[in-house]
C-alpha cells in the first residue's frame, strides 16, 4: 500500500487524516487521476471554476515525490532555454518561459491568499558553476533580461565563495523571484481547499481502467467507478502500465534527498547563506537550509530506486564532504528517495490524449511551477477559456525505448558525469597554474 514514508517534511507534516476509499458509482465533470501536485493543482483551478470534481490515488496525497522533493520553486522547464527556442521557435519559447512565471506566482499567491499553514516559504535560489564559466552566466544574465526581461544577479568568485565556503565553487547567478518551502505542507494545504470547495478526493483507490463511450467517460478502481466528462492523467513517476501509451512516454528516474543532525555553529563555516543552491552538474547537488541550522541536500540520479536508508545517508555525506570538507563527522538524520517521470524530450506531457482525455503529468524533477501552471492549462481548456496547451504541441509522446529504456538512460547519465568531472578537473587545474 503506497503511504507517507519517513522523511523530513512527513516529520513536520500538518496534521492530516486518512479519507477514505472510492466507493459506489458517483458522477462527477471530471475525474483526475494523482492527488500530487499536478493533480491537486488541476482540481484547484476546476473546483474555483465551479467544476465538480473527483481525484484519486493510489496512495495518500502528495505521498510520492511532490511531498518529499528538495522544495525550490523557480522559474523555466527541466529542459533548458535555448533548446526550447531551438525546437518551438523564439515566441513559443518566451509563452512557455512566462508560464513558468506564472506557475511559480500560483505557488507563491495561493500561499497567501488562503493563508495556507506550514509552507514556510524563504526567498532566493544561487545557481552555481563547479568551474570557471564566469562570461557564459553573464551572457545567461544578459539574454535573459534581453529576451525574456527577466533579471538575475551575476556573482563572481569572491561573491559566491563569501556565502558558500568551499572552493568547488566558481561563479552563480542568483534568482530573486524564485523561492523553497515545505512542499508537502502545500499539497495538504491545497486539498483542504479543494474539499472544501465541494471536490472529492478518495486515498487508496487506484485507477485500474478507463472506459470510454459517446463523449463520455468511466473510470474504475477495483470495486467503484466515475462516469465523468472529462479525465486527467498526473500519474507522474509512479503510474504503471495501467496508464497505457502515457506510461510508454516517460522514465521513472530515482533520485535521493538527506537532512543532516542540527550542526549549530558549524552550519556557519560552510553555509552563509538562506538561499537554495543548485550547482551546475547534469545530476546536481541541490540543498538548503531548514529548521535553521540543518541542511536538507539532494543529487544523484538513477533509473533503479535506492531505498537503503545507511547507504543513501553515506552516498549523500560522500557529496556534502565533497563540498564541504570542513563537516567532516556529520551525522544524517533522515534518508530518502523519490521517482520523478521524465519524458527523453525533459519537458511535460500537458494537453489532449484524446476528446475529453488529458495528460499533465512528465515534469522531470522541475515540477513545483510547472506542475501548477499544467494544472490551470489543464482548467482552462475543460471549460472552454484558452487554448494554452498548444504551446506543447511540440512535446509529444515520445516513446520512452521500453524495456531498453532505463539501461540506456543509465549509461547517457554515466558519460554525462564524465563530462562534468573533466570541466571540473580543467578547470581546478587552470586555477592551480594561475596561482
């Protein structure tokens, strides 16, 4: 039975009841399939619209990686800027990056409109480069604000190594308008309001089949069933081949998170700063500070789940050391992994499977903007208001190599880790021979 498993957010969780299991024959203008954030977006923006609504999960709300991921709320798509532009064009690019916008002010405007408990939201996010690439950021910064007008802070050396003590570390750029919070706190914030907007959402009831028939739709889990106008697919990295050619259109990727013991002090000679950090690796270390003096640090990624607690503690104190040698004895308190669903094209399946089937699902562990802005893209289509979702028309279903899949995205990530040690290691060796 999928459940919260042990990790620091279910630790600081708001409390929370069980809701029960989908019962019956009910009705309802849509059913969503996935009470994560995706889905828990989606039924938002159709219960504000006056939709009726019913949403179903395997498991419990947010039980998968939208409750226990590294919580950074930040603006673009896992894929990055300039291969949008070259696959859609300068326009469609520029709409798609204003989405992004647009799904991290959601997050950040549903926070404080409904005086959502327990988000505990703290602004800024330092990217950071493992080797000297200070004229490419800059060249980043200024085409941002050029083409997109959106503005971050370039840091050289000195400035990034004042606020990040270690010399792994080059240059960064420092985003203002992005912000980290308790992302499992928001998804339970989020249902509250959905129930209490007349939505309905059943836990422990997976989908087993969809039936479709005259414009409508029935959706069944073992002993019940939806008959519905519309249904929305957010299986994310858990659905199964119960999903169809949806699931035959993306990769479950693992990857895995930490939260060391309080280091008091110590957190000081190493960490300066309230910001999230991201450095610029193919599989990145990403970490923060919560609870004040302890860090919650992420990275690593691989086609088969890890879910060895000791072991993931010490791969992860491996990388902080790597980092931060001078929290060597650290101790871990909490060890965790979660599936994302990755589609090989790195941006997300939102728009028509068919008429009145939806998909906003695929957001390849960039999901805390874009999962909410599917959502309302999602909302608005049902009822009618725009047709935003064909800013994806060029993000299909793309197969995802089937059985052959995990192992070749393995040894893709594998090269792409060579890659990064070599730019590393060039780099580490110029600076030794300009000192």
């Amino acid at each position: 039975m999928y459940t919260y498993n042990n990790n620091y957010y279910t630790a600081t969780m708001q409390p929370v009841t069980e809701r029960p299991a989908l019962s019956g024959d009910v009705q309802a203008d849509v059913c969503i399939i996935g009470a994560g954030l995706a889905g828990l977006s989606t039924a938002w923006e159709l219960v504000s619209r006056g939709k009726s609504v019913v949403l179903l999960d395997a498991g419990r709300v947010a039980w998968g990686a939208s409750g226990r991921n590294g919580g950074f709320v930040l603006q673009g798509w896992s894929e990055g800027v300039s291969a949008i532009e070259q696959r859609c064009g300068k326009p469609t690019a520029a709409a798609l990056f204003k989405l992004s916008l647009e799904g991290v002010d959601i997050v950040r405007d549903t926070i404080a409109d409904q005086q959502l408990p327990g988000c505990a939201i703290t602004s800024g996010k330092m990217s950071v480069v493992r080797y000297e690439d200070g004229d490419n950021l800059q060249r980043l910064r200024d085409k941002m604000a050029a083409d997109f007008d959106f503005h971050l802070e370039y840091l050289d050396r000195q400035a990034v190594r004042a606020k990040l003590k270690t010399e792994r570390y080059f240059q960064g750029l420092r985003d203002t308008h992005g912000f980290h919070f308790h992302p499992l706190n928001y998804c339970l914030g989020l249902a509250g309001l959905i129930e209490r907007g007349g939505g309905r959402i059943h836990e422990h009831s997976p989908m087993v089949r969809v039936d479709s028939r005259d414009g409508r739709h029935r959706v069944f889990t073992d002993q019940a069933s939806v008959d519905c106008g519309n249904v929305v697919y957010c299986c994310g990295g858990y659905g199964g081949p119960e999903f169809g050619k949806l699931r035959r259109a993306f990769l479950p990727i693992a990857t895995y998170a930490v939260l060391t013991e309080h280091l008091g002090a110590r957190l000081a000679d190493a960490v300066a700063t309230t910001d999230a950090v991201g450095d610029n690796r193919r599989a990145s270390d990403y970490y923060r500070i919560v609870d004040g003096d302890r860090l919650l640090w992420g990275g690593r990624i691989t086609t088969h789940n890890l879910q060895d607690e000791k072991r993931l503690g010490q791969l992860l104190t491996d990388d902080i050391l790597d980092v931060y040698p001078q929290l060597r004895g650290i101790k871990i308190d909490k060890a965790w992994s979660g599936l994302m669903g990755y589609a090989r094209h790195k941006m997300p399946h939102i728009g028509p499977l068919g008429k009145g089937l939806w998909t906003c699902t695929s957001f390849g562990g960039h999901g805390m903007n874009t999962a909410p802005i599917g959502g309302r893209v999602i909302a608005e289509a049902i009822c009618g208001e725009t047709d935003r979702y064909r800013l994806f028309d060029a993000y299909g279903l793309q197969w995802n190599g089937g059985p052959l899949g995990p192992a070749a995205a393995q040894t893709v990530y594998a090269g792409l880790k060579m890659m990064d040690k070599f730019q590393e290691t060039r780099s580490q060796r110029r600076a030794m021979h300009k000192n």
